[in-house]
C-alpha cells in the first residue's frame, strides 16, 4: 500500500518566491530576516519555489508552478492564498516591524481599498522592472519597461560598467514520465 505524502496544514502564513531571481532572493531574505519575532519563531514562512510541481501541490491543490513563479504567492493557514499586491499586504501585516502601518491596505472607503490599490499598482511595477534591477529568470521586460532597460544598457556603457549577461527563461516544459 502506497502511502500519499502529507503536509502538515501551516500554522503561518507561507511566502512563495522564484529563487532564481535575484530581486525575489533579496526580498525573501529581508522577509526571514523581519519575520523573527522575540520568541525566535518567524512571524511569516519563506520557501522557494523550486522546481517541484508535486510539492507545492501539497500546499494547495490549485496551486500551479507556472502561476507561483509569474507572481508572489503567500499561502494562508486556512489554505487559502493572497497574489500580487494582496500577498504583499499580508506579509507585511505579518512582520513585526511593519504590521503597525499595514493595516492601512485593509481600510474601505465604500467598498473600494484606495491603499491596497497603490500597494497593487506597485507591486505591478516592480514585477514588470524586475529583469532591469538584475533577475536572471525572468523574461522579457514588459513593453513599457524597454525604454528604461536601453537608457540603463546605454548608462552602463558609458561608465564604462559591463552589461549584465540575459540567460534564458527558466520556463520550461516539465519532463514527461
């Protein structure tokens, strides 16, 4: 009899993040670092993303790799998971040394969250300039992100700084069985 893995249901909120990109590295590392509370015991889980499909199943079934990696992910105690900019509030609230001002995103003015907006609009931002600021998984950068990429390539050159090298997407197929 084959016993099916089982994950214990979290007890904290669990931050998913594209370890192969450097900006989603920095941010994760600074999460683990805020998340500490006194007792020693992190307020909020970090984890990688990997490359196992099968593992992140566990945390939920609806959970796709290829979503995971394209945007932040937390998942909730409840099972339940916040993306985007709604992820973004959530870890926040769940640091030690930013839920005093986090509770902001969570304000309606008739039935509309006007900060939790400005938080998804930024979130939106740095998801499409993250190949500019260094990662080496992501795409292409958006269509509106281009011209920066070229005044920062043309920048570069001019200092005299070398190019970053653009490896290839990390996006792959899955191997068949």
């Amino acid at each position: 009899m084959t016993s099916i893995p089982q994950i214990r249901q979290p007890t904290r909120p669990i931050l998913l993040f594209d370890d192969e990109c450097g900006v989603c590295r920095h941010i994760a590392k600074w999460v683990l670092k805020s998340a500490q509370k006194g007792s020693g015991e992190p307020s909020i889980v970090e984890r990688p993303i990997g490359n196992d499909p099968a593992a992140l199943h566990l945390l939920n079934p609806d959970l796709d790799i290829w979503d995971a990696y394209e945007t932040i992910h937390v998942v909730m105690p409840d099972g339940s998971m916040k993306l985007g900019g709604d992820a973004v509030g959530v870890v926040l609230q769940n640091l030690p040394n930013t839920k005093w001002f986090a509770w902001i995103f969570a304000i309606e003015v008739f039935g509309y969250r006007p900060f939790q907006t400005v938080l998804d609009v930024g979130y939106m931002i740095l998801a499409d300039v993250r190949p500019v600021l260094g990662c080496e998984s992501c795409a292409t950068p958006s269509v509106w992100v281009r011209p920066i990429e070229r005044v920062i390539k043309w920048a570069r050159t001019i200092l005299g700084a070398a190019p970053p090298s653009r490896p290839s997407d990390h996006f792959t197929g899955l191997p068949a069985h």
